[in-house]
C-alpha cells in the first residue's frame, strides 16, 4: 500500500529550471511530483554526474594499466551510481535486454556474498 501523502511544498523555480525539470522528469518517464521526490529520496543527481565525471576523468588520466582490483572498484561504483540514477522500471528494461542478448543478469541469489 502507497504511503499517504498529505502534506505539500510549493517550490518556485526560473522558466529555465522548470523547463529542466521537466525535461529530466519526461527522460525518466515521471511526472514533476514524481521526479522530485525521486531526487529527494535518491539524493543530489548533480553530485552523482560529478562523481561519474570524476571516475572517467581518473581513468583517462591512468598512464599505465590499472590492476583488475582497481578497474573492478571504479566499474562497481559507477554501476552503483547509475543505479542510484535509474528508477526500478529502468533496471528491468535493462534485465531483459541482457536476457535477449543472452546474458543472464546478476542478482543477489544467484551471487550470495562470500
């Protein structure tokens, strides 16, 4: 059951920042409530695109081969990040393109940790 929502905020926002809003809304198939609750709930997206920024920066900058550990670590939390980003539906788009490429996706009960 859907927790009630009773309560209301009322944002002012620039011609340009609604324009923005709606636009990253539509891309994510929400509606604006919908989209800036996300935001709320999943924390800054400006500091998430930065980190990813961050991470492709620091790979374009390594002179030598980095080790598989370090790959390994940079490749889990851009995975991490991304789906922080991503909303529930997306993740499910992604399963079943893998499944149709003939992959079969990771989960938690086919990877128990070690």
């Amino acid at each position: 059951m859907r927790p009630l929502r009773n309560h209301r905020i009322t944002i002012r926002l620039s011609d340009d920042e609604h324009r923005r809003c709606l636009r990253a809304a539509s891309e994510l198939g929400m509606d604006k409530s919908e989209y800036l609750r996300h935001l709320l709930v999943s924390g800054s997206h400006a500091q998430v695109t930065d980190r990813l920024d961050q991470l492709r920066l620091a790979l374009m900058d390594v002179s030598e081969p980095a080790t598989n550990t370090a790959q390994e670590v940079m490749l889990l939390e851009v995975l991490l990040l991304m789906r922080r980003l991503s909303p529930p539906n997306d993740l499910r788009v992604v399963q079943g393109d893998l499944h149709r490429l003939g992959y079969v996706p990771w989960s938690m009960s086919r990877h128990p940790p070690s």
